[in-house]
C-alpha cells in the first residue's frame, strides 16, 4: 500500500493558508502533512476550521518561547497511537521544533531546524542542536524503529543542493561542519534522503528554497534543505520524489514522497 507524505515549511501556516495551501491539499491524496515554521499558537487557529483540514487527524506543537515563532504541525489521515512532542533538549523544545506520530512500529515527525543565518549567536545555537541531535538519531535506528523524519532541515549538503555554491561556502545553511554533519548522518548511520534515492543527479529540480530577494525564485536561483531522512528499511520501498512548484505557498515547495508500506 503506498503512503504518500507531504513536508512543508510554511513560513506561517495563515500565510500559506491565504496563498491557496488548503484548497491544494485535498487533492494530493496525503497519508501525513508535515509542517514546519507555523508561526502561530494554537488558540489562534482553533475556531477557524481551515487549519484542522476534514479527514486529517491534526496536531501542532507551538513555540513557547516567543511568539509568531518556528512550530511545527501533522496533519494524518489515521489516528496516531501516540504524539510524541518536542526530543527532550530544554533549548529547543520551547522553540516547538520537533512533533511526531507513532503509529505501531512506524514514526513520522515534522522537524525544523534551527537556522544560523541571523547571526553567529544563531550559527552557535544550531551547532549545539547538532551535536545533541546526531546521537538522538543514532538512537532511532538503535531503536528498530521504523522512521521517516520530514522537515526543513537549513543544510544544504552538496554541490547540486544550491544555485551558487561558491560563493555560499561561508553562509549558515552551507557551511562546511554542516555539510560534513549532514554526510555523517547518510553515509555513517545510514539514514536514506528518501529525494536523492531516486533522483540521485537532480539539480534545479531538487531545490525547495528561494530567497525573497531579488527575482531567485523567477530565476530558480534555489537550495535544496528540505528532506525527507527515511531508515533503512525503506531501501526499496521508496517509489516517488518529487517537489511541487505550480504553485507558491511560502518561499518553501512541498517535498512529496510515496512510500511503498
């Protein structure tokens, strides 16, 4: 039976909501929607039924740290057995940057990131979320569990993940720690980018980030920092990739992947 999962930073879910996301989503057929950077509490979405999709079982974990924040949300057409919220590191669980769904022996969580490009306090926070994180991760696959972990994940790995990759060697998101991180993550551990198991040449068609400025987006001057890090066992169970672009709904495009579970 094929699962089909949606990832998705949406750079504030009202935003994407005005731009048409919630009149797309009916028909992508989504098993489970992964949002990142929703940027609202959850009482301020509660009495509008946009945000709670017919059909879709929905969570968000929020920012606690400040408001119009980072967050993350799940939208899933089966019920959960558990939420598991936040991955237990006290600086960045009150930035609500972790949610995930357990459905037996199968976890799908929405993750963001933390970005570095604010500035060098912001680089060395994401460094430390590095470091706690590469354990944790290691932990999953200790585990037996089977993961599929969706989200914006700010690292651009490769040559291929970015327009102009020479002159970003020095910026947060393509630094040279991040992409050696990012590498450990897939070739030591052997976490599967669900993307690159298909697509493993892909360029322009990859990226699912452009910045605001200039005309990058009109001229596909992207990164590819969205990714779907599935385990092991689904080596041969990954049957579509593919990164939705007719529409905008945040300078993010959905990730969508079909899984065969």
């Amino acid at each position: 039976m094929i699962m089909r999962i949606i990832s998705l930073n949406a750079n504030g879910i009202r935003s994407a909501g005005r731009k048409g996301f919630f009149d797309w989503l009916p028909q992508q057929d989504a098993d489970v929607v992964c949002i990142q950077e929703t940027k609202a509490q959850e009482h301020q979405l509660k009495d509008d039924e946009l945000y709670y999709p017919a059909g879709y079982h929905c969570a968000y974990e929020d920012a606690t740290s400040k408001k119009g924040y980072s967050g993350v949300a799940i939208y899933s057409r089966r019920e959960p057995d558990e939420w598991v919220r936040g991955l237990g590191f006290d600086e960045f669980d009150v930035e609500g940057r972790y949610l995930e769904a357990r459905y037996g022996d199968l976890s799908v969580a929405s993750l963001y990131l933390p970005s570095g490009s604010s500035g060098d306090e912001r680089q060395q926070a994401k460094f430390r979320f590095l470091d706690l994180y590469y354990p944790y991760l290691q932990a999953c696959l200790d585990s037996g569990r089977r993961f599929i972990l969706c989200g914006d994940w700010n690292i651009a790995q490769t040559e291929r993940d970015l327009k102009n990759w020479k002159s970003n060697q020095k910026n947060s998101g393509f630094l040279p720690e991040e992409r050696a991180w990012m590498t450990r993550v897939k070739d030591e551990q052997g976490w599967l980018d669900a993307f690159r198991e298909l697509h493993p040449e892909a360029e322009g068609e990859a990226y699912t980030w452009w910045s605001n400025r200039g005309r990058a987006r009109e001229n596909n001057v992207g990164w590819r920092i969205d990714y779907q890090l599935a385990t092991p066992h689904y080596k041969d169970a990954i049957k579509a990739a593919w990164v939705y672009k007719d529409e905008f709904f945040s300078d993010h495009a959905p990730l969508i992947v079909d899984y065969d579970d």
